[in-house]
C-alpha cells in the first residue's frame, strides 16, 4: 500500500482513503516501506498550502535572533526556529518567587507546558496536566480558566498564541483554540475529525494563516504532520509517514524553506516549506534499532528516541537523541554535519544563540553542554545535580535551565558557573520563560511509589507554576 497525503481534509475519496487506510494500519501493524520513500499522491489545491516561495520581507524579518516575522504572535521556545533565544531579557543577580499556584496533578512523566505570554505581556496562558488552562496577570491575578476535555493527562505542549487566540493540543487527541481575552473555546478539532487521533503532545506552529500540528496514534505507534485553517480549525493537509508516536513540536526555518521534527523512532523528518513535499529523513542510533521492515511496522528504534525540538539556525537543525548524541544536521539534504556524545539520553529542547554561534543542551547524565555551532567541539559543561529533559532558555548573558533536583538554575552564558539556583517541589521540565524583568516556569506534581508497581502511586503534593523577580 502506498503511502500518501491529503488535501484538502473532507468526504472526498481522497480524504476517506486516508481514513481508511489508518484503520488498516491498525488492524495489521504494517506498511509498505515504499511509503517512506516519499512518494506522494497528493496535488494542492486553492485551499491547500501549496505556495512554493517565501515572501522576501519575512525572511528578512528573521535575521539575527528574530523568529516569526509577526510580532502579533508568541510560540514555544520563542518562535518558528525554536532557538528559545531572548537577547533582550537580563536575568537578576538574584531572584525570589512574586507568585505560584499549583497547575499539575498528573504522573505522566512528559516535560510539562510551558507559560506563555501574550504578544502584548499582559497575560500569561499557562497549560496543566488536568486539562485545565489558566490565564493570570503578570501580577499573578487570576484572569480566566478554561476547562477542556483532555482531562486524563492534560496538555504538555504549549499554545502558540496569535493576536488574541491560544492554540494548543491535548492528550485527548484534540485541538483547542482558546479566546485570550474571555477563556472561551473558540473552536475545537476533535481527535475523529484527525483519523483517531491518541494524543497531540507538540507545541503547534503558526506562519501565514496555518497551524502546523504533530500528532500521535496508537496501534502502530505513529505521527502525522497535519495543517489547519487557524481561524476555522478545519483539517487541511496530512502527512502520515511519521512512525513512533512524535512528541517534539514541527520546527519551521524559512531561510532554507524547511520544516521538520523528530520522533520516538529515532528519525528526523523533513519536509519543503511551504509546499509541504517530503524532502529527506535522518536515522538516529541506537542499540538494537530496528531495520527498514521494522521501522515501517511502528516500532520504536529503542535507545534512540527524539523527544527534543530541533532548533534550525545558519541552514542547519540541532536536536538530540536518546542514543546519547546531539546531533547537527544539513537541513538542505539531512546530512550529518557533527554529533556530540554526552554520557546520556538527550531529551531536551536546546536553546541556540545565533550570534554567539553556540547552542546549549542538557542530558540524563545530569549535565547542561555548551557547544560550538560550527565544529561541535564543547566550550563547557555543568552539573545541575539531575536529568535536564525539558526546554533550555539563553538570555543575554544567562542559560536558563531546570532540573530533576527540582531546582530552576541560572547558568553563565559564557563560562557555565552557576549564578543562582530557586529550590520547587518536583521536577522542573517546562521551558523557563523570561518577560519584562519576570521569569515564567512550571514543575511536575511530587509523587510516591510512581515506579513501584506493587504499590498504589500517590501524589503527594501537585505541581506549581512559579514566577520570579529580582530580589531587592
């Protein structure tokens, strides 16, 4: 069976094949490997997004550390590149907590969502693992909270947030488009209109009119790339080759008109943007990875899991892998250009400044590495005393980056000494996230008994969301 994709999303044939062949994949398990050859079926359409070129003015817009040429819109790590960079903001000498509230109740051991500020800084939207989202003043008053239906584990990636509307996807397998300025659902893509979907854990998206989403399924393990209208939510185009339940979120470079993402079968997928036609794919290691057959079947490439989001600068992607390495890849032909070895899984989203050349990452061997772009060669490390499997954040001259010592920690830029760390409750694995003097992070509940199967997990105390401030 050849593999294909969609557009637009609807009750034409093409659109009910697609349906139907997700529904024999998960009766049998398997594919035909042709299908990751990356042949396609699909035409565009005057609803689809098919233009071939980037205007010149956004691209102009990206140089240096900008990242979405709207400034009417916010996403996860920043913006279309994920470099997490935020040249502007100058962290305290040192630091006391303004506010917290508790906002995560669930076990799931994914990082948690990220607070995000709205274009404009006057709210703070802040996604919890009880599928509650909370909207607070940067004075920590309550504005809205909205209740979905992605009650079991919540959400765990972040909304992008464009003018006044909040996109984000649950692990219901739904869609949500939340009003900023009221809480109210704007509109929502349930996980049936999407073939079944099992969960969307990516952070989604948004250039131009359209959201770009990853979205997981179950039996086989796999992913799809998807496009929505953002101001409808209907369903646009599909791209279903993604095998291994993805959860980083797509990364979208316009200088080399790329888009890609990683996923638990150890595979970075790319594709041409915006025309959306397949491009290349990168096998991590790891192992005992399956072969082609396998891979095709669902299966994870165990030991070499990407659960990061690719930070695109100067052509080339930046991601790590639970095989122990952190990867540079050409992102013209997927091409290894370096890999650095930690002692390790890496699951972090890094952070990148682009002028410095430097990207930092953090791995399970409880260090954060600072790493030259160009040659890979490492500039330094330092214990932070836990696993760093959440976001990293570069300011002017700080690293940002929680631990599973439950501490945030507060690194020099340029040597890696410590400058401060704030002592939580549990696990600090959202992105931390710096706004006009304030700094915006979320933590995992604190649980018992979580590993032990012979006894009942209990949570012991829920996980907050924190602000800081200098400390005068």
């Amino acid at each position: 069976m050849p593999h294909r994709t969609r557009s637009p999303v609807s009750d034409s044939p093409e659109a009910s094949d697609g349906r139907v062949r997700r529904q024999f994949l998960r009766a049998t398990g398997v594919a035909a490997t042709a299908g990751l050859a990356g042949c396609t079926l699909w035409e565009p359409t005057d609803d689809s997004p098919s233009q071939t070129t980037v205007p010149s003015d956004d691209i102009d817009n990206l140089s240096g550390y900008l990242t979405h040429p709207n400034e009417d819109v916010t996403m996860f790590q920043r913006g279309l590149r994920r470099l997490g960079y935020y040249p502007d903001e100058v962290v305290p000498d040192a630091v006391s907590v303004n506010w917290r509230f508790p906002i995560n109740n669930v076990g799931h051991t994914a990082a948690k969502s990220s607070p995000l500020p709205t274009p404009d800084g006057e709210t703070i939207v802040m996604a919890g693992d009880t599928g509650l989202v909370h909207a607070v003043e940067p004075s920590g008053e309550p504005r809205w909270l909205a209740k979905t239906g992605a009650t079991d584990l919540g959400f765990h990636g972040s909304p992008a947030i464009v003018d006044d509307t909040a996109y984000v996807g649950g692990y219901d397998g739904d869609l949500y488009a939340i009003d900023v300025g009221t809480g109210e659902i704007v509109w929502r893509t349930r996980s049936h209109e999407l073939e079944g979907t099992l969960a969307i854990g990516s952070s989604p998206a948004y250039y131009d009119g359209t959201l770009y989403v990853i979205a997981e399924y179950g039996s086989p393990s796999s992913g799809a790339l998807w496009t929505f209208d953002a101001e409808t939510g209907e369903p646009t185009w599909s791209d279903d080759r993604i095998w291994g339940q993805a959860h980083p979120s797509p990364t979208i470079d316009l200088e080399t008109g790329r888009i890609c993402a990683g996923s638990n079968d150890g595979v970075v997928y790319c594709w041409e943007f915006p025309s959306l036609e397949f491009a290349w794919e990168f096998q991590t290691g790891g192992e005992g990875g399956p072969d082609g057959e396998s891979k095709a079947g669902g299966e994870f490439n165990l030991g070499a899991e990407i659960k990061g989001t690719i930070a695109a600068h100067d052509g080339y992607g930046y991601v790590g892998s639970w095989d122990e390495h952190f990867y540079c890849l050409d992102l013209e032909d997927g091409t290894e250009e370096w890999a650095f070895e930690t002692d390790g899984r890496i699951m972090a989203n890094p952070a990148l400044d682009p002028e410095e050349n430097v990207v930092y990452t953090g791995s399970t061997d409880d260090h954060v590495y600072a790493i030259d772009c160009d040659s890979g060669e490492e500039l330094w490390s330092t214990d932070v005393n836990g696993s760093v499997i959440g976001a990293l954040t570069a300011t002017a001259e700080t690293v940002l980056v929680g631990s599973y010592d439950a501490h945030l920690y507060a690194l020099d830029r340029e040597t890696g000494e410590r400058r401060w760390r704030v002592e939580n409750r549990g696990h600090v694995t959202s992105a931390p996230v710096p706004h006009d003097g304030q700094i915006y992070y979320a933590e995992r509940g604190v649980f018992s008994n979580y590993w032990d199967d012979d006894e009942e997990t209990i949570l012991e105390e829920p996980g907050h969301a924190y602000c800081l401030v200098e400390d005068e």
